[in-house]
C-alpha cells in the first residue's frame, strides 16, 4: 500500500505522541482564575472538533462548569467575561474555528488557543491569551494523526484551573494501554487486521453506548470516511433504539448484503445501555452481514476511549490496504475553500 503521509506510523505513534505533549507542550501566559470561569466553550472542527467532544466525554462529567462544544462559524450566545473560550486548530487557520473564536473574544469571552500559529495564534497574541503553541511538523502529517498534541494540554490546563484533578494520571494509564494495544495490532491476526477482512465490500455502521461510546463511533466513522475512503455511519445508544432502530424494519434483503453493524463497548456504560446492545443484536442479526463487537480495554475513561480510537484508525488504514487506497490525501475536502486540510 502506498501511504505517501506516514499515516500508519503517525497512529502507532501515539503513545510517544501523548507522551512528549505531556512533557513538551506548555503555555504561553496564565490561565483565568477557577472562580472567573462559569462555562467552557470548546471551538474546532474536524479532528479538532472531535478532540472537543473527547474533552467532553472525558472531562466533562467531573467538572464543576458546563462544558459545550461548537464546530460552526457562530459560537453561543451565551458567551461572555465568564466563559473561557478553548480554541483548537492545528493549523490556525480553520475559517469556523478562527470565526468563532474572534466572535467569542469580541462577547467578553476569555480565549485559550491550541494551535501552531495561522490566524487563531495572531488573535490569540492580539489579546495576549494563554496559548500552547504545537510544533510544527517536519512533514504534512494529517490533522486526524495529532489528537494527542490537540488533547493533552486542554486536559492539563483543566487540571491546573481544578476542573479535572489527576489528568496526569489518566493520560499515563491512556500511554500504557495504546502501547499494550499496539502490540496487539502489530500481529499479523489482530482483531482491527481481522475485522478489516470481515468489513470489506460492506458499509460498516457503527454503534457506541453513551457518551464515551458515541465519541469513539465518530472518530471510527471520519476514519473510515478519510483513511479508507468508505461510507460509514454512526449512531449512539441510548438514541438508537428510540428512532433509528426502527428503520431496520425494511428492506432486510437489501441491508443484509451490504451493511455491517459494528458495536463499540467499554467498562463506563451503564447497565441499561448493556442491556439495550443486546436488544439492538436480537433486532439487527437478521438485516446486517454480520455484528462485529469491539471492547475497550484500559483504566479509565480516557484509556478506554483512545483504545477503540487506536483500534478504529489501524481499521480503516487495513481497509485502505486492502483498497490499494492510498489512506493520507483527503483531496475532497483540501479543494473545500471552507475546509483546508489541515484544521
């Protein structure tokens, strides 16, 4: 398989990627005080957007302030002095995320940047806002390959302000179960190798319970989008099973040939999300090629989400191989004047 971008070693370099972020990555200035902020608004699109939603899903519930995350060009209207406003763009220049955060700036809102410079680091040196600033990459690397650099200094950051106590903690039990993890999937009969053979030729669909489980959908999906260059779709229980579930009602013969059902558990569901993943298998293992389940392994929210994370990229690199399909170029959205290639 050509992989022009080093896609796949960027991947199997995540731990050292979370690692070195941990070590290296600091900020430029101070931070609000905890008493000054009432809400955390998150802006990013694309692998920054989905690093927003992971910040969610892992920080979230223990924080003592709401925590939204937007992806478009308008940020909330609820944004003011008390909101602290976190920025993320690889490149800096995302046109939603620079949109959005120079909307937020001119409300009240308190800007924290995560990016390599562009016009989020202009803005953010205009207001003299606490900025972690990536290094820039000796080669294109995909935005998508970078989610630990993205990730681990908001976590850190919500650590020092007291709105995520131990992040230091769970990012080290993440490094140890993605390096457990990679072994795993350097074998020649690993289950992302194995269930790549299996999904081939199908539209996979992909089901993950709860929060935790609906991030980690998403991040499967786009990489299967990106990587493999395949259709796929997501969904989220409890959600599914109050609407999409019903649409598996027809058409089984025409589903059955071409949809793979992919579910995504971890130890965070609750027992009522168990149970309904097993009622999505009784109503779907008749209308699917087949039902494919993939756990989480790892302690803590944080290790159990990148673990199906790691799993779902090495999927859709596999896939890519098995395509021919060179998995780095995106070039549908790089001609996006709206979606440069690097968000």
């Amino acid at each position: 398989m050509t992989d022009s971008l080093g896609l796949r070693e960027a991947v199997l370099g995540l731990p050292e990627q979370l690692a070195a972020a941990t070590r290296k990555l600091s900020i430029t200035g101070s931070l609000p005080s905890h008493d000054e902020i009432a809400n955390v608004l998150v802006v990013g699109t694309g692998a920054a957007g989905w690093v927003g939603d992971l910040l969610a899903a892992v920080a979230g519930p223990f924080m003592p302030v709401p925590l939204v995350v937007h992806k478009g060009f308008e940020p909330p209207s609820f944004v003011d002095r008390s909101t602290l406003v976190v920025a993320i763009s690889a490149s800096g220049d995302s046109p939603e995320t620079v949109a959005a955060a120079t909307t937020a700036v001119q409300a009240g809102g308190q800007l924290f940047a995560v990016t390599s410079g562009g016009r989020l680091g202009a803005l953010a040196d205009a207001h003299a806002a606490p900025t972690v600033f990536l290094p820039v990459a000796d080669a294109p690397i995909p935005t998508r390959s970078r989610i630990g650099a993205l990730a681990v200094p908001v976590l850190k950051a919500f650590d020092g302000l007291g709105f995520f106590p131990g992040s230091g903690d769970w990012i080290a039990a993440a490094i140890e179960q993605l390096k457990v993890r990679r072994e795993e999937l350097r074998t020649d009969d690993n289950v992302a190798a194995e269930l790549a053979r299996a999904l081939a030729g199908t539209i996979p669909v992909v089901y993950g319970g709860g929060a935790l489980g609906g991030v980690a959908a998403a991040r499967w999906k786009v990489q299967l989008n990106q990587s493999a260059k395949t259709p796929a779709w997501t969904g989220e229980l409890p959600d599914v099973v109050h609407g999409e579930i019903a649409g598996w009602g027809q058409h089984g013969d025409i589903t059955r040939q071409v949809l793979s059902l992919v579910l995504l558990r971890h130890d965070d569901e609750a027992p009522e999300i168990s149970e309904q993943f097993a009622t999505v298998e009784t109503w779907t293992e008749e209308v699917v090629t087949a039902i494919h389940t993939v756990s989480a392994a790892g302690e803590g929210p944080l290790a159990q989400l990148l673990d199906l994370a790691l799993i779902g990229d090495l999927v859709a690199l596999d896939l890519a191989d098995r395509a021919g399909i060179d998995p780095g170029p995106t070039p549908t959205i790089a001609a996006s004047p709206a979606s440069p290639a690097a968000p």
